[in-house]
C-alpha cells in the first residue's frame, strides 16, 4: 500500500489542512514501468512521485544464505522520460542528484542498497539515486531474525527524495507498506493447477497466478473466452489472464460466439434499445440485432434475427445438410420412377 500523506487515505492523519486538497499521485501514465516509482517534478519545480498500486507490496520468501525472511526489489526508483504537461508532470534537470532518505521505518524492516552495499533501516538513512536518467532497484527485506518478524503484520516505510544539488524542492512523504507474500493456486496451460506457490515461483514455471489466498478447484483450471474494448475475443483464456490484458472473462467455459463482444443495438424487456456488447445485451435478457447495429435504425416492436451463437451455427449447418439430403433423396425417387 502506498500513497501520499497529503491525501489523508486510510485512516492516516494529514500533516496538514491545506495539504488535503492535493490529489494523490497515482495513476499511470504508460511509462512501461508499471510497479515503479516514477519520479519527475512539479511545475514549482518539487520533486514528485507517481505510482500505480495502491495495496501493500507483497515481498517474496528467502532463506538464506545471507538474508532470511522476505524480500523483493520492486518497485524500483524510475526518472521520468518525457513531460507530461497535462498532468502537471515534468523531466528532473539533468544537474540533479536525487536522493533518497528515510523519514520513518518500522522496526524489522530494512532498505538495501543496490549491490547490498549498505543496510538503512533507522530516520535520516540515505542513498543516492543519482543524475537522471536512472533506474535503481534497492532491496526491501522484512529480517526473519528480527525480534519483530511476524509473517502476517505489514511494515511501513516513509520516504522523501531531496535533490542534492539544489535545483528542485524536495518531495512531500509518501508511505509505503509492506508484507511477507503468501502463496496462491497456480494455473498452467494444460488445465493442471498447483496449490501452495507463490507469484514469482509459479511465474517462472510458466504459469499464471491466481492470487494470494487462492486454492486450485476441483476441476482444475478452467478457461473460458475473454472480451476486449476493441470488440475482439480470444478462447481458452483463465480469468485472471484475461483481466491482466485488460480484458473481460465471459465465464468458465464461455467461448467466443460471433459479435459476442462487439457493440451493437440491444432491445431489452421493456422495448427500450441500448447500445451494448454481444454479451452484455445477453446478461440483460435482451435481443441482440447483431454487431454495428444501431438503436436509431431499429424498431423494438419489430421482430428481427439476432447472429446465432456458436451452438446455433451448428444447428443451422445441420438444418441446411439434412434439406440438401432430402432434395438429393427426392431427386433419386424421381428418376427411379
């Protein structure tokens, strides 16, 4: 979990009244970068960071042989690339030196710096990012030999990043909690399912991760057809894949029957039409006129066809071979006679 004292979330006192009206910093803007801290300035030339998860941070296991516990370096400390000017966002000089600096640590958690070449875990540690560009990964470690260890609480980090060389204001605090991960049921493309993995173990293995908590089902993994904005559906998609492309999952052993995701006019109970995909007009009990129709050219009162599901283009191909059966057949009596 991470975010900005200035927005008052989660119950978190606001240093100050006037700094409750700032918006926290954290959408992403498609630096490619998702998981790190993103950091440029502001138009008053403050150091900002921006970011895109708003849980605690989930560090992985590790037992030795020099650090035991949990540990993971991400998210890493990214310089901006490009401004941003509709977001108020702009490139660090290039005469900044950027440095981190703990402001406050929970007991038991320990920042290493790049290479190990140093452990912060006390206010006022401190270690240089560097001259932007930079891309610097520390190390976050909850120490299973501290005498604070417990695998089930979550450690909070507060930070800022102060320049070096003067040429930007340093930032405001920003909070970041952190936890022990707990493993999750683990997804292959064969259907098998694996409990008791944790996200990069099943990562490695090619898999796709289910989520924390997660338990495998009895069937084992089940895909189903996965939507698109675009209007395109792909089959055989686990759910959580689907949701990680940015799709929408139809189900356990939906599949992609035509116009199923793409937007067209749908009358509902009440004859009133909407604009809406395949399926969601189907979730509304509605009748679908079929994709790239449109409300303004359609009468709900009319009786129209809607595109058959993959099951109805079945029954319609064997509906059309049994009609060129029996013409056949008929064609045979005929001659015979």
């Amino acid at each position: 979990m991470l975010y900005n004292r200035r927005t008052c979330a989660l119950s978190i006192v606001c240093l100050s009244l006037a700094a409750a009206s700032s918006t926290l910093a954290g959408d992403d803007h498609g630096h490619g970068h998702a998981g790190d801290f993103i950091v440029g300035k502001d138009g008053s030339d403050q150091i900002e960071i921006e970011f895109d998860f708003d849980e605690s941070l989930p560090l992985g296991p590790i037992d030795g042989p020099l650090l035991f516990g949990c540990v993971n370096d991400e998210p890493g400390f990214l310089s901006l690339d490009e401004d941003e000017p509709d977001e108020g966002f702009f490139v660090l000089p290039g005469g900044a030196s950027i440095v981190f600096e703990i402001v406050s640590i929970s007991v038991g958690l320990k920042v290493h710096t790049p290479g190990f070449g140093a452990v912060l875990d006390s206010p006022g540690a401190q270690f240089v990012l560097g001259s932007p560009p930079f891309d610097v990964h520390p190390t976050f470690h909850i120490d299973e030999n501290d005498p604070a260890f417990d695998p089930d609480a979550e450690f909070s980090l507060t930070l800022r990043l102060l320049d070096a060389n003067g040429l930007c204001n340093p930032s405001d605090e920003y909070v970041v909690m952190f936890r022990c991960a707990t493993p999750g049921a683990c997804c292959f493309a064969d259907g098998d399912c694996e409990d008791g993995e944790f996200e990069e173990e099943c990562e490695d293995e090619g898999g796709a991760f289910l989520g924390e908590g997660t338990v495998c089902s009895p069937g084992g993994c089940v895909t189903g057809a996965c939507c698109f904005p675009e209007g395109d559906c792909h089959d055989g998609e686990l759910a959580v894949e689907c949701a990680d492309e940015g799709g929408e999952f139809l189900g356990d052993d939906s599949g992609c029957s035509p116009g199923v995701c793409q937007v067209g006019a749908c009358c509902l109970n009440d004859q009133q039409c909407q604009s809406l995909r395949g399926f969601e007009c189907s979730g509304q009990a509605g009748d679908f006129a079929g994709p790239g129709t449109d409300c303004g050219s359609i009468s709900c009162g009319e009786v129209f066809e809607p595109i058959p599901t993959t099951s109805e283009w079945g029954l319609v191909i064997l509906g059309l071979g049994l009609a060129i059966s029996a013409k056949l057949g008929f064609a045979r009596l005929r001659i015979a006679a």
